[in-house]
C-alpha cells in the first residue's frame, strides 16, 4: 500500500520527524511504501474562500500553488500520516493551510475524494496533552469526520524536551501505534 507521511514542523529533524522516522520504519517492515513530504518544500498558501471548490468551478482549488500537487497526492495515496508540533494549541501555520485547503475535496454533504481513506495523526508537544495537544487530535478527529475519511489513530507525545532526549519508551509507543496504523492498510 501507498503511504504518504507529512512532515508538518519547520525542522527537518526535530522531534517531530524523529517520531515519524520510528513509524515509517515500521510502515516500510510491513511492506507498505512510504513516502514522507516536508510541508516546508512546498509553497502552499491559505484557503481564500473563493468557494470556487463548492460551485464545482475548478477541478480542485482555484489557487494554483504547489497545493495542488499536494491534493492530487493525497487523493491518490492509500494513506495519509500527518505529523505536527504543536504551535500555540493548534497546527503550525504552514501545515494549516495545507489542511484548510483540503476543505475542496469533499464537503458534508455531497461525495468526498478521500471518502474511506485512512488519516493517522502524530503530534508532538512541548508541554502536556490536555488542554493543549489534545486539541489538534480533536480537530483531526472531526475534519476526518467531515470528509468521510477514517481515523486510523492518533499518537501524542507530550512533553518534548529535544529530539535527543525521546527515549526509548517513546519508540516503542511509536512502534505500537504504527503497527495499528498499518493494520489499517
Ligand atoms: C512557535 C511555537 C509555538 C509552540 N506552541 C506550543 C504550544 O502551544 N504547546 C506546546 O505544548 N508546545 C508548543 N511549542 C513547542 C513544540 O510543540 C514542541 O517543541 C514540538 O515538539 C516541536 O516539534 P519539532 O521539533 O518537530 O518542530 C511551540 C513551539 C514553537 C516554536
């Protein structure tokens, strides 16, 4: 199966895709292929509300930046991993817009591009998880909803001291949760 990762932090080698390598590790092991993109290789801008998307004017969206590509691939993938950190309690800046521009590929009430595709979602948190990493799983959890994906689990890793420091309690939980994600696929 084809997995698309999306590496959603700034720092190509944060804590964040230290997490994410551990899970596409596993991913790989079961014989899934798995492609990781680097949000910050992509000039995405924000959503404008054209609503050109709706009115069924375009074929995704009506602004023509590297966007574009990036919903034809997530169309196209069998599963999509999004992995953040947490910046100021929701998604970091460039990853949002990414997010809110995949509100053209389906709506609430009519058919949706990624009806059944499986989303995974990993965050990771300089502070704690309630209150503050927990909501971007809710967000996840109800865009998912919205677009009849299906949620295929979210690991959150609250705490994060620096990449250095995620120990080996930490790999293992990654390991268990992409070992449910990929019995998913
Ligand atoms: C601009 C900015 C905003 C942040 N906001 C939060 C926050 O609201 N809550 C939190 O727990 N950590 C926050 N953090 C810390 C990051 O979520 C945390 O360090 C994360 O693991 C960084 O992942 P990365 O190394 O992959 O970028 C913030 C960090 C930055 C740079």
């Amino acid at each position: 199966m084809d997995a698309v990762t999306l590496l959603g932090s700034p720092r190509k080698e944060g804590n964040t895709a230290r997490v994410l390598n551990w899970v596409e590790d596993v991913l790989r092991d079961a014989g899934h292929s798995v492609e990781r993109r680097w949000i910050s290789d992509y000039a995405i801008a924000g959503c404008q509300e054209c609503r050109r998307c709706k009115e069924g004017k375009v074929e995704l969206c009506s602004i023509f930046d590297d966007g574009i590509a990036m919903l034809r691939r997530i169309v196209a993938a069998d599963m999509l991993v999004l992995a953040a950190p947490v910046f100021c309690w929701g998604f970091p800046g460039p990853l949002k817009c990414l997010l809110d521009r995949m509100y053209c590929l389906a709506d609430a009430e009519s058919s949706s591009r990624i009806e059944g595709k499986p989303i995974a979602l990993i965050v990771t948190a300089g502070g704690p998880e309630k209150d503050n990493a927990d909501l971007l799983v809710k967000a996840y959890e109800s865009m998912t909803a919205y677009m009849g994906a299906v949620t295929a689990g979210a690991l959150v890793i609250a705490n994060c001291a620096g990449p250095e420091s995620l120990d080996a309690a930490v790999q293992e939980r990654a390991k268990a949760f992409a070992e449910e994600v990929a019995g998913v696929l």
